[in-house]
C-alpha cells in the first residue's frame, strides 16, 4: 500500500533575540499584618498587595514578577520611587536582614513549557539608618532573549482508508477474550458464506483501551488487521 509522508511543522523551535525589556512594577502598601499559628497571631509584618513570604526564613515580605517566555539577563531597577517607612512599622523588621540597596534575583523558570525568568525583588532597604520601602520602579533587562517552544513531528498517513474496498461488517465484543465466529455466526451477519474465500477474511480493529495521554506516542490513522487463525 502506498504511504504519503507529511511533515508538519507544528511549532518551531526558535530562540531569537528580543533586546531591552522594562516592565513598570506598583506597590500599593498596606497597614501591616499579622500572622502565626492558629489562635496565636502575635507576629506583625509588613505587607503590600500580592506579596509573598517565607516566613521559615524571615517576615521580609518579597515581589515576584514573571516574564513568560522570555530569558532575562543584567536584570537591575530604573526610576526607582521610595518612601521612609513609619518608625513604628519599621520596628516590626530586623534591620540587619537588609542591605542599603533592594535585592533584585533573576531566576531561570518554566511556564507553560517555555523557558521563562521569575524577577524576585525584596522592597526594603536601610540608607543612613532609616528603613526606605520601594513605591514604584521600572525592571529593566540589557539582555532580553525571547523563546518559543515547539517541535518538529513527521507523521505518516496512508493513502486512503482500508474502508474504502471490500465488505464490511461491524462486530462489537464486551469481554477481553478470544472469540470464535462460526459459519452460522457469519451467516447471520449476511455473509454469502457459500460464496465467499475463508482466506480473504479479515478482522481488524484498535484493541479498545484508553487513549494515550502522550501526544508524541504513535497511534495508527486507519484500522488496524488484528491476528487470526481460519479453520476450514
């Protein structure tokens, strides 16, 4: 039987260079919270909208930013806006666990299976003694690659369906077993089994089950002969 062989390119795997990238970040600061095990919410920390702890290390809170499919590289802060925290939130920290600049880390991710960077920024800082939190400021990145991904696939499809010629009859079976189609079984189907040649029978059929979750697994486009042994 002939084969046609198609080769699609469903995504192409491409990286490119994607120059300076700057994202503009707010901090909408709130009054400070209050957290510990249940019952006993006798620790304060401060907080802004959607910011994100790890108290096992410490109550400074941290701003994530994600840049889906893009690598960054030299990430620093640009038009940076501060303000001085209030003393008495000020107290709630430790200001040894800040340096007098904000600690910005770029890390390599995968989102959506794309190579992606996450930006962590902590946005507290100590200049001269007195603790500076960070409003507002751009992400600037020298280097910005941008990435796509995808897969090259070649895939084969026959020619036509085995459907297409002959005689067929559908046989539905609801036990995993091996069966035997008698003369009169045939017969019933309305096969002229007086006329008909034992070695041109057939069955085929995909051997049910579940589909595989895996699209690179490869599956047949057409029926699929099944073995079998004629007697007569």
């Amino acid at each position: 039987m002939k084969k046609i062989n198609l080769t699609f390119i469903l995504l192409s795997l491409m990286t490119f260079l994607f120059g300076q990238e700057s994202t503009n970040v707010q901090l909408q600061w709130k009054d400070p919270i209050q957290y510990g095990l249940e019952g006993e919410l006798n620790k304060r920390a401060l907080t802004f909208e959607d910011a994100q702890y790890d108290f096992s290390i410490s109550n400074l809170p941290f701003f994530i930013q994600e840049f889906e499919g893009q690598e960054l590289n030299n990430v620093r802060l640009e038009n940076v806006i501060t303000e001085v925290v209030p003393t008495a939130e000020a107290d709630i920290i430790e200001k040894s666990e800040l340096d007098n600049y904000f600690g910005v880390q770029s890390s390599a991710v995968t989102i959506k299976k794309r190579s992606s960077s996450v930006v962590k920024i902590v946005p507290l800082r100590v200049i001269n003694g007195r603790v500076e939190r960070l409003v507002s400021c751009d992400i600037y990145a020298a280097d910005a690659v941008k990435t796509r991904l995808g897969r090259q696939k070649s895939l084969t499809f026959a020619s036509q369906s085995k459907l297409a010629n002959g005689n067929w009859y559908k046989i539905a079976v609801t036990e995993e077993k091996v069966f035997k189609l008698t003369r009169s079984f045939l017969a019933n189907l309305g096969l002229d089994v007086e006329r008909v040649d034992p070695r041109k029978i057939k069955i085929y059929g995909y051997g049910g089950g579940m589909l595989p979750e895996l699209n690179s697994i490869e599956r047949p486009d057409d029926l699929v002969e099944n073995a079998i042994v004629v007697v007569g």
